[in-house]
C-alpha cells in the first residue's frame, strides 16, 4: 500500500520489476480509489510485460510468468 498517484503507481512498478523472479505475483490495492490509480492500473496491466491480470475492484493482481504466452485479463464485480 503505496502512495495513492498515479505515476508514483507506475514508478514502483518499473523500480521492482528488475528484481522479481521470472514467474512472480505483484499486488496493488485500491485500483479504483481516484481516477489517476485508475490509469495507473490501466496502464500496468497493458504493459507486454504482464502476462495475467486480475481486477478484484479494489485489488489488482499482476502475473508475470516466462511459460504463459498470451495475456489474460480476468474482471470480477462483488
């Protein structure tokens, strides 16, 4: 749970990437918290190097995974 702004989302995200592993599971919370989290995610979860995304509403959840090929982008309403 990081600082809720758009570019400081997408600047952790391109900080850590370097040192995931090459099958690795990254978490954002409050993806739909303001509009600038909001493309935040939209941006990360189009990015080629995601290859499995999961929108919980709140939650987003990021795969990134050597063996998967194609991307999946699931969407869950509560």
């Amino acid at each position: 749970d990081g600082h809720h702004d758009e570019s400081a989302t997408i600047n952790y995200f391109n900080k850590i990437y370097p040192f995931l592993s090459q099958d690795a599971i990254i978490m954002f919370d409050d993806i739909n918290w303001s509009k600038g989290m909001k493309n935040a995610w939209n941006t990360i979860k189009r990015d080629k190097r995601i290859k499995f995304t999961i929108d919980l509403y709140k939650l987003g959840i990021c795969v990134v995974s050597t063996s998967l090929n194609n991307k999946k982008i699931f969407k869950f309403f509560l």
